[in-house]
C-alpha cells in the first residue's frame, strides 16, 4: 500500500488536472513519484492507494473521466477532495 503525499498539476486546480504524484510506501521506507497513468493501473491491478488524514486512511479511487481516468478520494460514501488538499510540486 501507498500513501500518497503530494501532486502536480497540469494546468487548472481540478483532479482531472492531477499529472504526477509523489508517495511513501505504508510497509517501508521506499518512496516515489509515478505518473497519473502509472498509479491509474497500480490501483486497476489491485494495489491500495490511499491519502491520511490525522489517523484516518482513505482510498484513492479511479473514476472514468471524459477523456481519461483521473483520481479521486472515496470517503463515508462519498468521492472528496482530499487529494487536492495535498501539497503540491512543481520540479
């Protein structure tokens, strides 16, 4: 499982806009930076994907977009913006 911890942005402040995003990983040490695509098919494959929010861990979905998949938080029945509230990078 991977926590994300902060995105990049394409553009507009929306989630379809998110292009890249950093994590740590939840069992290790190991962290990284994939690209939306690349953690798009981590989460099809099977693998958790989540953000913290004090001690609460709330998954990272994928939603089918108009023109490609984006994510977004699912959080008590609901998709959020938690991702959004991450930091963001620009390197």
């Amino acid at each position: 499982m991977i926590r994300i911890t902060a995105i990049q942005m394409e553009g507009d402040t929306d989630h379809e806009k998110i292009e890249r995003l950093r994590w740590v990983s939840m069992g290790s040490t190991a962290t990284g930076e994939n690209t939306l695509d690349e953690i798009v098919e981590f989460i099809e494959n099977g693998e958790r994907v989540v953000v913290t929010e004090g001690k609460d861990v709330i998954p990272v979905r994928v939603v089918l977009g108009q023109t490609k998949p984006y994510l977004r938080t699912f959080w008590k029945g609901e998709y959020r913006d938690h991702l959004l509230d991450l930091p963001v990078f620009f390197d």
